[in-house]
C-alpha cells in the first residue's frame, strides 16, 4: 500500500498516542504539532522507521506568535520522504522567556546552518548543537530582527505624506 497522510497520521498516532495534535492538511501536506521536548524523538522516529523515511530535511525555521502567551515562537521542520515523495510539516513550540528547543544536528547535517539562521533572526536556543553563534547579523545585535516586537514604521517620522500611499 502507498504511503499517504492518512497512513501516516496513523502510524504517528499509534506510537505517539495524543502526544501529537493539531491534525491539519493545509494543500495537501500533513501538519502536526507535537511538545517540544520530544521533538527528537518524533523527528528520529519519523527518520527510522522503515515504512515512513523522512530521511530529508527540506527546511527549518521559526514563526513568532505574539499573541499566543506561553507558545509564542514556533519551530517548523519541513521533511521529505524521497521514495514515496511525500512532504510533512511538523511543529513544537515553545516560551519566548525561554526557547530552548532540542538540536536537530545529529540526525540532520543540514540542520547545523538553518538552526544558526533560525537562532540569529528568532532567538531559538537549540540546545546541543555544535556550533550556535549568528550566522547572518553581527555579533554585537542584541535583539532578534525577525520577532514582531517593533511597529513596521516610525510612527514619528513628519517628511511622509499617508496620502501619497494611498492611506
């Protein structure tokens, strides 16, 4: 039988019971979100297992929810199973105060460079991997640009007219 959403839906659910939520199927491509804390353990899994493969990690990165207190910032790993060519998408989020998440690294080389972008533009600690320092802004950046926590405009700026922008 050929690997499909449903299928593995139901491979994930009976090992990981209702450790894994958030069912969704967004264009066709299966989402879950699982706790951060087992997130190599979902992610080794889902490498390991014969009937599933995602041996590929298509891409990682991270999403800020403002509003969503306790779980504002998401980490999003993006897999890709070569053999059948199916892509899932599997989320953990985690606290703002404190965004450690476990390393990918071991088990996906292509992890080291996206986790040290999604740290320099998020602020997610990976814990555990081998190298965590800013790989695109300058070291002396104390602030995360990527995080929605500055308005988009200077609101006291007088040289801009709203209605040459249509406002």
């Amino acid at each position: 039988m050929p690997l499909n959403n449903e299928k593995i839906q139901q491979i994930l659910t009976e090992k990981f019971g209702d450790q894994l939520t958030d069912w969704q199927e967004p264009y066709g491509m299966l989402t879950f979100t699982g706790p951060k804390e087992s997130n190599l353990k979902v992610l080794q899994f889902l490498f390991d297992e014969p009937s599933l493969g995602f041996r590929f990690l298509t891409d990682l990165q991270a999403v800020h929810y403002p509003d969503n207190k306790g779980q504002e910032l998401a980490v999003v790993y993006h897999l890709h199973n070569l053999v059948d060519n199916i892509r899932i998408r599997f989320k953990v989020f985690t606290d703002i105060t404190q965004p450690d998440v476990f390393s990918a690294t071991a088990l996906y080389q292509s992890a080291n460079f996206m986790e040290r972008e999604t740290y320099d533009f998020f602020g997610v600690n990976f814990t555990g991997h081998p190298n965590l320092i800013r790989i695109l802004n300058v070291d002396e950046m104390d602030y995360f640009p990527m995080r929605k926590e500055f308005p988009l405009e200077d609101q006291t700026r007088s040289d801009k007219d709203d209605e040459m922008f249509g406002r």
